[in-house]
C-alpha cells in the first residue's frame, strides 16, 4: 500500500506545481505593473480569472490525491513527496519562458527535499495519536493567528522575492492550522462530540484556507511558482508537527540527539527554500508574467 500512496502523492505534487504555474501567470495578467500587493479590486477579477478557476481546479485535484495518498501510507513516507512539486513547478517554469534552475537550484531542491524528509520521519519516530480538544484547537488558533500576522508584517517591509516568500511563509502558516482542524472534525464524526465544537471548526478551516489562499496568491505576484511552492512545502509540516508536538502531545520523550537532528533537517531545508530564489532570480521575477513566454533575463 506504501507505492501505491507514494503514487498518488507524486501525483498530486505535479497537479500542484502546474496549478502554482497556472495562479501565477493569472496573476501577473491581473495585476498593474507597479503593484506588489493585490488589493480587493484586482483580487476580484482575479477569481474570476479562468486560467487561475482552472489552477484552483487542478490544485483541489492535487490536495485530493495528496489525501488519498496520506489514507494508503504513512505521513512521514508520504509528506516529503510533496517536494516533488517545487522541482516540477521549476521546470513548468521554465518551459513557459521562465528562468531555468542550474545545478545550484536542483542543489536547493534536494536540500529541501532531505530536510523535509528527515524533519518529518524525526518527528513521526515517537509519534502517537491524540485527541484534538477544543482548548488546544484554540491555542493553535491562536498561534497561527499570531504567525499570520507576523510574517505580512514583515513581507510589507520588504521587496521582490523576500516579500514573496514572507507572503508564503504566512500562507502556509494558516495551511498548516487545516490539518489539524480536519483532524478534530474527523474525530468529532467518529467518536461524537458537541455540535458547537465542530462547527467552529468547520468555520475554522474555511477562513485558514481562504486566508492562506489569498496570501499565496498575494506571494505570486512578488516570487516565481517555484519558490512559493518551496516556501508553502516546508513550512506547512513544520508548522503541523510544532502544533502537533507542543500543543497536542503527540511526541513523547524523545533523546537529545533526535531532537536536534529534526532541528537540523528542519533548518537544511529552509536554508533550501532561501538559496532557491537566488538561483531563479532574473527579469521575471519583477516583471508581470502576461503570456506563455515571459520576458528573458537580465
């Protein structure tokens, strides 16, 4: 059952590289030049955009097969497929005009890769199943909120693919909030529990995806596809399993030295998604993105 999950996450991490491709170029056709922020305006014609309604398609696709492929395997086998998507939306990227990853780049994807793999099969080594109460749906909540609104803050002050990347960080901060939310709904079906709770957390995860799509939309149109894929891919598990381990218990007492092999795949693969952009950084970066073939590089 483990190739057969594998299978449907390599899958779905293509779906989700060309959706990015897609959102992205829908993007950069909606927004003026001179923005780097979309407002409610230009946020408006661009759900209405049918390239980025036929992204949101294929990426809903993407997530379902992701799913499917967490149901047949486990997550620590199955999440770090998902890095797939950052070197496929690199190469998506360059098909359409895009700048291409040289050996340096494929260099930042395989550290991302690594470190996600290693960060997740650290944190599942001890892992056990808890149950999401509705205090700790709260402080996670609470978390996310903060991390959200931490990390616009910081991409307002900053330019290019740094502000690019922030919006994504800040995404995939509310993405990572989803997973355990669906998990307590799963839970509150299975075992019963108080009508209040699950549909506060029905609430929940549409405002975390709808605030964490907006946000990704939001990276688009200030970063290359690739690396917003890179900045959603490696902040979401992390995000996930910080939830999972401080707020739900679901890490025991773990050694010394597992603990700090986490922490270190953990900053491998950030330091991946930040040499990522620097590998990929050309006129395309900064100029919209209106056909198939972008503006060469600088």
């Amino acid at each position: 059952m483990n190739v057969i999950g594998i299978a449907f996450a390599m899958v779905g991490a293509v779906f989700a590289a060309l959706a990015a491709q897609m959102q992205h170029r829908a993007v950069h056709a909606t927004k003026s030049d001179d923005e780097s922020t979309l407002g409610l305006r230009a946020l408006g014609k661009l759900v209405r955009q049918p390239t980025w309604l036929l992204g949101l398609l294929v990426m809903t696709l993407g997530g379902t097969l992701h799913a499917i492929g967490l149901g047949l395997a486990p997550v620590a086998v199955v999440q770090p497929v998902g890095v797939i998507a950052v070197g496929a939306s690199a190469v998506f990227s360059a098909r359409a005009g895009g700048p291409r990853l040289g050996r340096r780049g494929w260099i930042a994807v395989g550290a991302i890769a690594a470190g996600v793999a290693g960060f997740v099969a650290f944190a599942g080594s001890n892992a056990k199943a808890t149950d999401v109460t509705g205090e700790a749906a709260l402080q996670a909540s609470e978390f996310v909120v903060i991390g959200v609104i931490g990390f616009c803050l910081l991409a307002m002050a900053l330019k290019g693919w740094a502000r690019g990347l922030a919006f994504a960080t800040a995404g995939a901060i509310g993405y990572g909030l989803v997973s355990v939310l669906t998990r307590a709904v799963l839970q509150q079906f299975q075992h019963g529990g108080a009508a209040a709770f699950l549909i506060a957390a029905l609430i929940g995860i549409g405002f975390a995806l709808l605030v964490g799509a907006v946000l990704v939309q939001q990276a688009y149109a200030n970063a290359s596809p690739s690396t917003v894929m890179a900045g959603v891919t490696v902040v979401d598990p992390i995000v996930a399993v910080a939830i999972g381990v401080g707020l739900l218990g679901e890490v025991g007492a773990v050694s010394g030295g597992i603990a700090v092999a986490g922490v270190l795949c953990a900053l491998v693969a950030v330091g991946g998604v930040l040499a990522l952009p620097r590998q990929t950084m050309s006129s395309t970066e900064a100029a919209p993105e209106r056909t198939l073939v972008s503006t060469s590089a600088g």
